[in-house]
C-alpha cells in the first residue's frame, strides 16, 4: 500500500489513464470474481404490501443462529425498512416494516430507510437514512439531503424506538459531504467507533454528483460523530455505501461499495468493488477490485446495488440488488447474493 501523503497523487494518475465511462471517472481495473447464486428475496407479497414496489439496500446481520435482513420496501406510504429472517441466508421470511415515516417537518418525515445496526452489549443501535424529501408518488424515490438517524432496540428484531434527541452527524455545508451524510458499516477501534459512511457532493450549477465514503467517529454510540475532514479515497472514486470485512489470515481490511457508473449521460449503480487495507484510517484508490457487475452476475440486465457482506462458514455471503429487466430504474428492483471463498486474498494483476 502507498503512503498516504502520495494518496491524491495516485488518483490523479488514475483518473488520467483511460476508462471504459463516458466521462472518464476512474474504473477499478482488477477483478475479485464473485459466483453469483442469483435472486433470494424478491420485491412484493409483505405484510401491509409495504415491498410492493421494490426491495433493495440490503443490510445482514446474526444473532443466535438466526439472520436478520433490513432492506428497503418501497411501498404506499414511501421508502421504510422492513425485515426478513432466515436460518440459511437463502429462503428469506418478510416481517413487514420496523420503522414508520416521521411527522411533518421531522428530517425522516418522507423516508426512514437502509437500517445499519451495530451490537453493543445487551442494546442494538440502527443508525438509519432519513430525508423529507422524494420523487412525487407512487414511486417516492428518496432525494438529496441524505441524513443519518438513530434508533435502539433491546432485540435484534426491535422493536426498534427512534432517538430524536441523538444526532449522529449531518451533511456540511461546502464539503465533501455537502448534500449526503448516510450511515454505514461501524467497527470498533481502540477507545472509539469508526462509521464508514457515504458522502456526496452537487455541483450548483452543473448538478453533477460525485460521492465517496468518509469516517465518523465516536466514543458514544448514543451520542454525536466528529467526521473526518477528508474521505478515505477522492470523490471521483463514485463509490456509495459500505460494507467492511477482516480477513484474519492476511490481517486485511477488504471494504465492500458500490460503484455509480454512467451511461447515455444517466447515473446508476452498476457494480460492487472491494477496496483493501492494513489499516483502518488509511485507504488507496490503487487497491481495488470489481467484485461482482453483469459479467458475472446471472439475471441483472444492468443494475447492481448496494452491498452487504457476512459470513457463512468458509464462504463470505455477498448481498447486493439488481434489476431483471433492461432499465435503469430504481423501482422493481429484488435482492440476490453472490458468494466469495474465504480465505479473502488481495487481487493481483491480471
């Protein structure tokens, strides 16, 4: 890995050699080949109908033997997540929503959605997206601001109470993070808490969005972040969302993202990469991989979204979703996996 102060340096490099993207954003040139097993949770038939619109933005985790699968159900009254459990990451079983809109000029008042938990003792955390803004009905696409939200439980199936008077962190005005500060993957580190979370900027003028992903800090779950003053790879990177692991063999960092790609002048979420690191506070755009797009995805025609990764005995569970028809769009969409071997091992040139 590089040292850090020759970081802008290599994505400057990056960025200038040639890309397969219309506008030239950095593409990750090696692969870390997924075996993709296909749809496990299609969109439709919840309780109260709540997916019948889509299923996407997964996020997995374990308690006890069993699994637990927040994802994003687009339904009648917007974008709210939803649960699904299972005993084998496969056969999925829907338990309708664990979180409602909040009221009138409340920041999740249009969608409360993509439910980060973290355990810390006998309390469960979710750190959650809200907005008060989307697209008109029935679609109700959440909108810019994208912000991060708390709620606690005592179970990992909730219920889950909203804490209003907690505010983890926002988006900055001018920065980085400008118009998105959305929760991500937590990993405990010495005496403090590192959240990699998404961040975006727009342009003004031109209304162009560049994101990437940066680290909040904090020593108190229940209490406020202090956010980095620069993200762990550039905004060109056009990565959204994270999902991390620790490959104990090689003592790596392997941080799974998707990738926003463009096409015909239109944006979308067209792979997941894996970036890897030694150290948690120190990341290079040189080291990354696609892990899973249409070449080795069975039935998605172009979309591949967001990523969550877990373990399942000697294989690492690669959940992402997708869209089986020849549209972009982010409605309909279905949440498959993908499978890696573990032992995880860094990529080398092909």
């Amino acid at each position: 890995m590089l040292p850090f102060r020759w970081f802008w340096l290599v994505a400057t490099l990056l960025a200038a050699a040639p890309s397969q993207y219309e506008d030239g954003r950095p593409e990750a040139r090696l692969r870390m080949e997924a075996s993709d097993q296909g749809v496990v949770l299609r969109h439709g038939g919840a309780p109260a109908d709540c997916d019948r619109y889509g299923a996407r933005d997964v996020w997995v985790y374990e308690s006890e033997g069993t699994w637990y699968m927040h994802y994003d159900a687009a339904g009648p009254t917007g974008w709210l997540t939803a649960l699904a459990t299972s005993r084998d990451l496969v056969n999925w079983r829907k338990q309708g929503t664990v979180l409602s809109l909040g009221g009138a000029g409340e920041d999740d008042s249009a969608s409360a959605s993509y439910g980060v938990t973290y355990r810390a003792g006998r309390t469960w955390h979710m750190f959650y997206l809200g907005t008060p803004n989307t697209s008109p009905p029935p679609a109700r696409i959440p909108s810019f601001p994208y912000m991060t939200l708390k709620a606690r439980a005592s179970s990992p199936a909730g219920p889950w109470v909203k804490q209003r008077g907690v505010i983890p962190f926002r988006p900055t005005p001018g920065s980085y993070n400008s118009v998105t500060a959305s929760p991500g993957f937590i990993v405990r580190s010495g005496d403090e808490y590192l959240q990699f979370y998404s961040a975006a900027t727009q342009d003004t003028n031109t209304r162009k969005v560049r994101r990437t992903i940066g680290i909040a800090r904090t020593k108190n779950l229940d209490g406020a972040w202090t956010v980095d003053a620069r993200p762990i790879v550039p905004l060109e990177e056009q990565i959204e969302n994270t999902s991390l692991y620790f490959e104990k063999s090689n003592r790596t960092w392997f941080l799974f993202t998707n990738h926003v790609g463009i096409a015909h002048g239109g944006e979308y979420t067209d792979a997941i990469w894996a970036y890897w690191s030694k150290d948690l506070n120190r990341w290079s755009p040189a080291n990354k991989a696609v892990v899973l797009d249409t070449r080795n995805c069975k039935w998605t025609k172009h979309v591949i979204g967001l990523p969550s990764v877990v373990r399942f005995e000697n294989r690492l569970a690669v959940f992402y979703d997708g869209l089986d028809k020849d549209s972009f769009s982010h409605m309909e969409r279905d949440i498959g996996v993908a499978w890696l071997p573990l032992p995880l091992e860094v990529p080398h040139s092909q």
